[in-house]
C-alpha cells in the first residue's frame, strides 16, 4: 500500500508539474520559447522533458502550443474589439498573416475571415466562450484528466535492475525509421557476424535524440551487440558502456509500423508508474526482427532509466 501511494504521489506530481509547464506556455503565446524555458517553468529536467510531457498531456510540446494560439487566435476573431486578422496573428505569436492563415484553415477547416463572419451571433461569442484560455491547468480535476490512461494497462512492463554492457556500435544520424537503423544495423552485423559476436551478444538500439525536438537529419541511433571486455575498435566500430542500473522495462510485440506508438505507450506506462526518469539515454533491447518472427513481429523491449528509490 505504502509502494502504491509513493507511485500515485509520483505520477501525480508529474501531471502538476506538466499543468505548471502548460501554464507558463498559455501565458506566454506571444513569444517564441525554448524547452529550456518551459521544461525549468515545470521544474523539468530537459533529457526526457519532452516525452513525458506528451504522455501526460497527449500532444507534443510544439503541438499543443500551436493549437493554444490558433485557440486563442479564434477567442479574437470572436471577441470584440474587432482586430484586424493581422494584428491578431501578430499577437499570437504567428511569423506572419500568410503563416497564420494556413496554420488556421488546417486546424478549423477555413480562413481566419470565414471563421469570424460564420461564427458571429451563434452561441460561440456569446459567454461561456469554449475557446476560451483563461482557465488554468493547476487544480485537481484538469491534471488527474490529462493523460489517456486505457491504453496503459496493457503495456507489459516492471522495473528491473540491468547490467552495464559493453557494446559495439555503428552510429548513423538521420531520421529514426528503417532506413536510417537498417543502415547501422547492416554494417554493424557485417562486422560482428564473423567474429562471433551475433550469436552470443545482445542486441540494442540507442536512440539519442527525440525526433520530435531534433530536426530529423541530426537525430543519432546506435546499432549496438554486447562484446566482450577487452574488444577493440576497428574502422567505423566503435566501443562504449551503456551504463546499468535500474530501467523501467517494456516489452512489446508488434509490426514493423508501430513503433513510434509503442515508445508512447511506453512512457504512458511510466508517468503513471510513478518512477521519475533518470538523465540516461533510452535503449530498445532486441529478442526477435520481424524476419525471423513467424507473425513478421519485432519483439523486444523499451528499456527507460529510472531514478532509484528509497
């Protein structure tokens, strides 16, 4: 019971802190703001500032950010006194009215103008404003309902102690996706498959960056297999300890195309968990490719550091 309160106290903690995040970003539409900013405004530590603030909240940093000013930017156009379009991107935060009034025809289905004329009168403008950003996140009822909490019960997941291991590794930078990890995992197996390595080491894949804070081309994987102490570096191979301790791990069976789902489902699992993340990177640690599984399934784990207790 006592473990069971500790982890709700914990989640609930990163769902009030994620509120004080969202609070900072809805007061301050107007100007461009850093993670750095909104991740210290929620007393976030920046490494995985931006994946836990999606799994509570459900939309990126930039995501919801976005939709807040063109829902602040529709509260305007309804709200007298009448601003011009432009003035209202402007204050917005938008570059410009061209940039606004694309962002906005994607969001609500029409022009900045057809939204104002179309909505004139209707019960919309007429107090209890649903657009309305005046409201904060921070009382109970607003973060206890942030977070999509159905799916995680289904995530297999613990929190086990891992060991170091020291690894072989081919890094590539580009987008996180077959291409890029096929590339680091080919040249990584034409080198470990005759030395042995493939049949007695483990498989990971390091995933450095957050693609959706890192622009694609920039984002770093590792291919990496567990290698024996004393195992030297050859050409592009290099070698390095991914460091042990305890992990927050996932397990999942999926298709090739659901990966990116599994990593939220994944950190769903962990806000909700209580276990407050560790400034370590993230693996996937491989059992089965969906070449050698019968279903055509990739079975491997999330492995995401946790920070000790007690």
């Amino acid at each position: 019971m006592r473990e069971e309160n500790l982890g709700r106290s914990t989640a609930l903690e990163y769902r009030k802190r994620a509120c004080q995040a969202m609070d900072f970003i809805s007061r301050n539409l107007d100007r461009d703001l850093s993670l750095e900013e909104i991740a210290e405004a929620g007393s976030f530590s920046m490494f995985h500032f931006h994946r836990i603030f999606k799994a509570v909240v459900g939309e990126t940093v930039a995501g919801f950010t976005r939709r807040l000013r063109l829902e602040s930017a529709a509260n305007r156009l309804l709200s007298p006194p009448e601003d011009s379009v432009t003035k209202i991107a402007m204050d917005c935060g938008f570059s410009s009215s061209q940039n606004f009034a694309k962002a906005f025809r994607q969001h609500f289905g029409m022009t900045p103008s057809a939204f104002r004329k179309s909505k004139k009168g209707n019960k919309v403008s007429k107090g209890g404003n649903a657009l309305s950003l005046q409201t904060g996140y921070d009382s109970d009822t607003a973060f206890m309902n942030l977070s999509h909490t159905e799916r995680r019960s289904t995530v297999n997941a613990e929190v086990r102690e891992l060991p170091d291991y020291n690894v072989a590794y081919v890094r590539k930078m580009g987008p996180y996706g077959k291409e890029t990890c096929e590339a680091a995992f080919k040249e990584l197996m034409g080198w470990a498959g005759p030395r042995g390595h493939l049949s007695s080491g483990v498989l990971l894949g390091v995933c450095w960056d957050n693609p959706d804070v890192t622009p694609p081309e920039k984002c770093r994987v590792d291919a990496c297999v567990s290698v024996p102490d004393g195992t030297v570096p050859e050409g592009q191979v290099g070698i390095q300890t991914i460091s042990g301790g305890p992990y927050a791990v996932c397990h999942f069976e999926i298709q090739t195309d659901n990966f990116t789902q599994a990593w939220e489902d994944a950190f769903a699992w962990l806000v909700d968990s209580g276990h407050q993340c560790d400034n370590r990177p993230c693996y996937e640690r491989y059992h089965t490719n969906a070449a050698e599984h019968p279903e055509g399934k990739w079975v491997f784990d999330i492995c995401i550091p946790v920070k000790r207790t007690g």
